[in-house]
C-alpha cells in the first residue's frame, strides 16, 4: 500500500499507512482533546478532516463520535464502524488521493507530532489484570511455595484477573508517583508510613475493549477478537 505521507514510507517508522493508530491530542493547553490518527511523522485532526470534507463517507452516528474527546463512542460500534473510517483513512492517504495532499487546508488538518501533546485516549472505568504469562505465574509461584508446585494446577484452565486501579493510569512522560505505605522496620513494629522501599515494574500488553458485552452474558474465545479495538503498551508497576 502506497501513501503520499513521506515520512510515512520510512522503513524504520512506527506508523505507516497500514497502522494508523487512533489516539487523543491537544495542541494548546486551552484546546479541547481531540481525537488523531497518526501516520508517519504527523497526526491527523480527524475533527477537522471532517469539517472540511475530507472523510465523506464518515457522517451520521460514526461522525458524532469522532466528534468526541475520547474515544470511548467510536471504539463503542464495534469493528464494523471503526472498520469503515479505517479505510476512508488509507484512501485520503493513498498515493493517488489528492484531496488532502493537494488542499490549501492540509496544515491545518495534518499537524507534526512534534506539536501535539498526547493524552489518555480512553475514559477507562474499570481495568481487569491478567496473570497471564507462564514464566511470570513460575517464578512468583516459586517465591511463595518454595518446596511445592510453583505453578497451581488450574492455572492452564481458569484465566486469573483481577481489578486493578483504573484512576492510577496515565499516558506515558508523566512522572512516576512512587507509593505510600505501611513498612516494618529492622527493629519490628509499629509499623511506619512512607514511601515504599521497593517497586516492581512490569512490561505488559494492554488491550481496550469497544464494543459492549451484555452483562451475565461471557464472550465466546472465538467472538473475542471482535471487541478489541486496540492495544498498547503499559509499565504495570505495583509496591
């Protein structure tokens, strides 16, 4: 797939044509989020793109929600809608698309990355914690049970999450919070209050859910796909 976007074609680039991811940016402190695509070395003011008549065929309930400062809405229609604005987005960058390449407005609507600050793209309400990697679940396991099975039996049979604190999340180059406490002391108790003296920090993959499950109602695994609108990466770090 060819793009005009040449920082797009860098070989070495995060975001060509056939990634686009969807975030949220601001590009002055007063400005509203809104809601970008980005492709090479600049973001797409998706908003703005509409306004101008860049998007036709993404109007009517589809639209409105990119009209949004977070993309809870847009995610929320499932793969069928952010399925069709994804390829109204590769044929306004494609190679022989003028519309956006040729248009007095193109700065306006296609920012550099440089200028734009990122912000958290979600309102996230609820965060579920997966202890999902064998070698992870071992070596903890082992810390625990030092003479039995480092690996419980159901682990290969029962996905183990838990509730993790969704108002701790944060977009990345902010400054790290480092956790209060209760500690003990060398010399026993009482305990005292402070900083935690260690902290683990965990490289994790982290997937945002779109579309809607009815609640009681499980996903089949075969059906789950369908209600990933994307990932990320996330440093889960935990005192």
């Amino acid at each position: 797939m060819r793009t005009w976007v040449e920082s797009a074609t860098d070989p070495d680039g995060d975001f060509p044509i056939e990634n686009l991811p969807f975030g949220v940016f601001e590009r002055e402190e007063s400005e509203a989020p809104r809601i970008g695509v980005a492709i090479g070395d600049r973001v797409l003011d998706v908003r703005e793109a509409i306004v101008h008549g860049m998007l036709p065929d993404v109007s009517g309930e589809v639209g409105r929600t990119l009209e949004a400062t977070t993309l809870n809405a847009f995610a929320g229609l499932g793969r069928p809608g952010s399925g069709m604005v994804r390829t109204a987005l590769q044929r306004l960058f494609a190679a022989d698309e003028s519309m956006l390449r040729d248009s007095a407005e193109q700065d306006r609507i296609l920012i550099p990355a440089s200028e734009v600050e990122l912000g958290l793209p979600f309102s996230i309400g609820d965060y579920t914690d997966f202890y999902a990697s064998k070698h992870h679940a071992s070596n903890v396991g082992r810390m625990f049970r030092p003479d039995g099975d480092p690996l419980l039996p159901n682990w290969k049979h029962l996905p183990v999450g838990y509730h993790g604190r969704a108002s701790s999340i944060v977009e990345s180059g902010r400054p790290i919070r480092r956790p209060n406490g209760q500690t003990v002391g060398p010399d026993g108790p009482p305990p005292k209050h402070g900083p935690v003296r260690l902290l683990d920090y965990e490289l994790e993959v982290g997937f945002f859910l779109g579309q809607r499950s009815e609640l009681g109602t499980p996903i089949p695994i075969e059906q789950a796909l369908q209600h990933v609108f994307g990932l990320v990466l996330v440093n889960d770090w935990s005192a």
